[in-house]
C-alpha cells in the first residue's frame, strides 16, 4: 500500500486544518474575533510550509489560506478538512504538488 495519496488526501489536511485553522480558532479568535489579523497570520504560516514546491505555490498557498480561514470561521473544521482534501485532490490531478528540483 502507498502511503502517498493517504497522506496528501486524509493526513496532511487534518494536521494542517488541526494547526493552522482549528487551533488558531478556538485559542486566539473565539473571544477576540479578530478575524483578519488572524486569518492573515494563519495564511501566512499555512503559506510558509509550502515552499518546497516552488514560488508561486507559497503565494497561492496564501490566498487559500485565507479562504480556509473564513470557512473554518464560517462553516467549521470538518467543512475547511474537506474543502483541503478536495483541494489536494486537484492539485495532485494536474500535478501542481511535485517539490522543486534542485540544480
């Protein structure tokens, strides 16, 4: 059995909605609703963890970090785990989830 697709499409998404959204969200914005400097904080990490694709994948990470942010916010961490999954299922379709190579 390869562990691969386990990881990108179960594992990866739960850990990182698990550190990313869900912990952010019930220590730091549940009581403070600081919903943008959190969220932008959160992306921001959430972006960082993603550089060994390549640039624009930092950058793009990002963006859906924010997205991720608002519905966990809105619609909560089963719901931002599946959109995840979904997402990496697409990602790994079109082959945007290989590492950069060095040279």
């Amino acid at each position: 059995m390869r562990i691969e697709p386990w990881w990108t499409l179960v594992f990866a998404p739960l850990i990182q909605e698990f550190i990313f959204r869900f912990v952010p969200y019930k220590f730091l914005y549940v009581g403070t609703e600081q919903f943008w400097a959190i969220a932008f904080a959160t992306a921001f990490a959430f972006a960082l963890i993603h550089w060994y694709f390549r640039v624009w994948f930092v950058f793009y990470s990002f963006a859906w970090g924010l997205v991720l942010w608002w519905i966990m916010v809105s619609s909560g961490f089963v719901a931002v785990v599946l959109v995840h999954s979904i997402l990496n299922f697409f990602h790994m379709r079109l082959n945007l989830l290989t590492p950069k190579i060095e040279q």
